[in-house]
C-alpha cells in the first residue's frame, strides 16, 4: 500500500471518524464517560466561525463526509459538535484568536483548554 497516496489519507480520515462515532454511540448508551465540561466546550461551539448547520446538526466546518480531505484550522474536523464536545481528551481546532491551535509540551492552546 501506498502511504502517500491521497486516498489512503481519505481511508485514514474516515476510519476515524467512524470509531469516533461508534466512541458517540457508547457515551450516549453510558458505557463510555464524557467530559464534565462539554456543556461549556459545545456553547463555545456554538460561537465560533467554522460552526455550520446541516439538516438541524451543528458540526465543526462542513460535515466531513461533505469535505473529506480538508485542513482542519480552516475547515474544521467535520465533527458533530456535541459529540466532539463530549469526547474527553478531544481539542478544538482553534484557538482563542480563532488560529490553528497547538498542542505541545508546555500545554495546549486550543479554545476548549483555555475556557475561563
């Protein structure tokens, strides 16, 4: 197989997020936890420029299988954005500027981090 092949990053893309949806589907059920926070993390959602509404769902940018390949500091992730907001351990692609967030050593930078 081709690693630098673009359909193999298409492939990538989608395997993710079908086992972030199946990860959805488990903490809808209350098998897996959410986040305590995600009331907060899904408001600052609702207020950000990549925010999009498709047949009544918010999600992160355009619905990722609207746009597969994408950059996710312009684009978004394509995420449902109360799922992803629920997600522990699950970053915003932004930060409180609305730049691409970093994540490193010294922390994070995203917006979900740096609520106040």
């Amino acid at each position: 197989m081709c690693i630098r092949c673009p359909g193999m990053n298409r492939f990538a893309a989608l395997s993710r997020a079908a086992a972030k949806a199946a990860g959805a589907r488990l903490r809808r059920l209350g098998i897996l936890p959410q986040a305590g926070d995600w009331a907060v993390r899904a408001a600052a959602c609702e207020r950000c420029p990549l925010r999009t509404v498709y047949a009544g769902v918010t999600y992160c940018g355009r619905p990722l299988l609207h746009q597969v390949a994408r950059d996710p500091s312009a684009d978004g992730c394509g995420c449902p954005t109360a799922a992803k907001a629920k997600r522990p351990g699950e970053h915003c692609p932004l930060d409180h500027n609305n730049r691409p967030a970093v994540i490193s050593a010294l922390g994070c930078t995203c917006k979900w981090c740096n609520l106040k």
